[in-house]
C-alpha cells in the first residue's frame, strides 16, 4: 500500500513542478527571490526530457532484464525528426535565404530535397515520425532478436552495435542530416520564437507532461498481468517459456514502447539546447542512460527518474566549479553509490524503511 501511495504523490509532485515552475518564471518579477530564470527553465526543461529516457530503460531494463546499450539511438532518431521540422520552419530566413533547402544542402550544392524530408514542414506529421521512426527500428531489430532468443551480455553487444552503426551513417555528408554539424541554428517552433521566455516555458511544461504520463503509462503496465510477465521473464525467462507464454512477443512489445518513449524525449530535448547531432549517437551516451537508472534504483520508475535529474544537475555543477576534475568527482559518486547503495538511492532508502518498519513490529 505504501509503494501505491508514493507513486500517486510522486505523481502529483511532478504535476505541481511542471505547473509551478512556469508560473515563477512568468508571472514573477526579476527582482523577486522567488523568480525562477528563463535559462534554468531551459535547463530543467532539459533534465525532464533526460528523466523520460531513463523512465524507458527502467521500463525494459528493470521489469524485463532487458539491458539495452543502444536506447541513445532511440533518444536521437526522435531528436533528429524534430530537428527536420524546426530547420523546414527557418524558410528563407537561413545564412543563404534558400526557402526551400536547409543552409547545409546549400552549402554542400544539394540541388533539390531529399525525398526522406518530405512531409516535415507539418508539425503533426514530424510528430508522428518522432514515434514511429524508434518504433518501428525497435519493433524490427526486436522481432529478429528476441525471436532468435538472443539475450543477456550479446544483446547488449549488439544494441551497443546499432548506436555505433548509427552514428557513424550520420556523420556523413551525403546522409542528407547535416553531417558532423548535425542540425542547428532553428528560429521556430508553431511560429512561435524558441529563444522566447514564453516557449522555453511551454516547452517546461510539455516536457513535465510527457514525463507524467510516461510515468503513469508504466506504471499502468508494470503493476498489470502484463507486468507480471514481464517480471516472470525477467527472473525465470525459460520458466515462463515453459508455462506457454510467447516471450518474444512480450519482449518485442515492451522494447517497442520503450524507444517511442526515447524518442519523443529526444524531440523534447532538442528544441530546449538548440541542436542535434551524431554524437547523441555515441555509445557512452547509451551507457551513461544505464548509470542514471543503476544509481537511482532499478526495477523502481521513480528511482529512475530521480537518477537522471540527480547525475545531471551534479554534471552541470561540477563542468562549472570544477571543469577540469568534474570528471572525478562523478566517478567517484559512481563509485560510492554502488559501494555503499548497491540497490541504487531510492532502493536503499526502500530498504532502510522496511528494516526500520520490521524492527518497530518486533
């Protein structure tokens, strides 16, 4: 009962910071102690987008044992759909006032649009392949995977293979997305100015929204039948085989929504920093994904969450007091959380309640 209880206040915590945080950046004056500034709405605009793609490797890693190396691929595929749509919205107003190519097809003498762009001058249908683009990649990489019942330490191997494969197709020129300098340099989203105090607040608040009903969706599958498969196959998966169930298609569902969600975190996440490029797509990326989840609490959601906008509010303040040991000194809190909080932070603090709790019985 405990456990349900603090999910639904979590739940509304996070309702109240995505409501809360806008409301003191706009509606609060400069000069006030209370005003949250524009640049720092940005930021944690950012941390959500970073939470939601925690949230689904918690999905897959901590309910169904699987460990995927590659979900920083998911994360920019959908970056990059969004990124297609905000450099169609520049029109002419780019370095070489090309209303119909992006200033880098012009720059490297692209006569006409690729075929691939099509379509994304219209929100919703960027909208639609920020998802069905990590889907679908997911889905067919799964199906061939799961169905050859590869698992453990080679699926890792091998998602870490398709980042890396990803990212080195980026990188060239003639892919068509920018190359080395990715897509950058965008002026706006709806018509609406992304430098401005209005939309770094929207942009706040749609990132809080989907965290919330991110969360809420795995929860919902978590705590279902379905969830409870999921678990089987992740602690007995050829028991669960054994009593009928089709693990495959468990694990190709579950991985499936899993990118979707990485996916629409990278379309948040690029409108909030301004740029996306391949080195989203590198594999230390994926890896570090997996710490945020570790050290927050696997198997837990909001473990995974709290994780995420932990490692990354102490990166952002380490790179600015100690930019050259900022290094160390999350290695070393690394090192001290698996050391001393094996089960991660909020999966210790768990454990201390329950001892607390028993001894109180007793």
């Amino acid at each position: 009962m405990r456990f349900v209880t603090s999910h639904w206040i979590f739940s509304a915590l996070l309702a109240a910071i995505t409501i809360i945080v806008p409301v003191l950046n706009l509606a609060v004056p400069e000069g006030s102690a209370l005003h949250i500034p524009t640049y720092a709405v940005s930021l944690f605009g950012k941390y959500l987008a970073f939470a939601l793609l925690a949230l689904a490797v918690d999905l897959i890693w901590g309910y169904c044992g699987i460990l995927s190396l590659g979900h920083g691929a998911f994360f920019a595929l959908g970056g990059y759909a969004m990124g297609m749509y905000l450099m169609r919205q520049i029109g002419d107003r780019g370095v070489y006032g090309n209303a119909e190519l992006p200033d880098f097809m012009v720059f490297l003498n692209w006569q006409e649009l690729p075929w691939y762009w099509y379509g994304f001058d219209n929100f919703f249908f960027a909208m639609a392949m920020v998802m069905l683009v990590p889907g679908l990649l997911a889905f067919i990489f799964g199906w061939f995977a799961f169905r050859s019942r590869v698992s453990g330490v080679y699926l890792s191997i091998i998602t870490q293979a398709m980042t890396f494969a990803l990212m080195l197709a980026f990188f060239r020129n003639d892919m068509g997305f920018g190359g080395n300098n990715g897509l950058t340099d965008f002026k706006e989203l709806l018509g609406f100015d992304l430098r401005s105090q209005g939309m770094r607040a929207a942009l706040f608040i749609a990132s809080g929204g989907a965290l919330l009903a991110g969360f809420l969706i795995c929860r919902v599958i978590v705590t279902s039948k379905l969830g409870k498969i999921l678990i089987g196959i992740r602690d007995a998966e050829s028991r669960t085989r054994f009593l009928g169930y089709r693990v495959e298609h468990y694990k190709v569902f579950v991985f499936t929504v899993s990118a979707v969600m990485a996916g629409i975190a990278g379309a948040l996440y690029v409108p909030q920093v301004g740029i996306i490029n391949p080195g989203e797509f590198a594999p230390a990326n994926s890896i570090e994904i997996v710490v945020w989840v570790a050290l927050g609490g696997r198997g837990t959601l909001i473990g995974a969450i709290m994780g995420a906008v932990l490692v990354n509010m102490a990166k952002s303040y380490f790179t600015a007091a100690f930019p050259e040991i900022w290094l160390f000194a999350l290695g070393g809190l690394f090192i001290a959380v698996t050391l001393f909080l094996p089960r991660g932070i909020l999966g210790g603090i768990s454990g201390s309640l329950n001892m607390l709790s028993a001894r109180s019985r007793s």
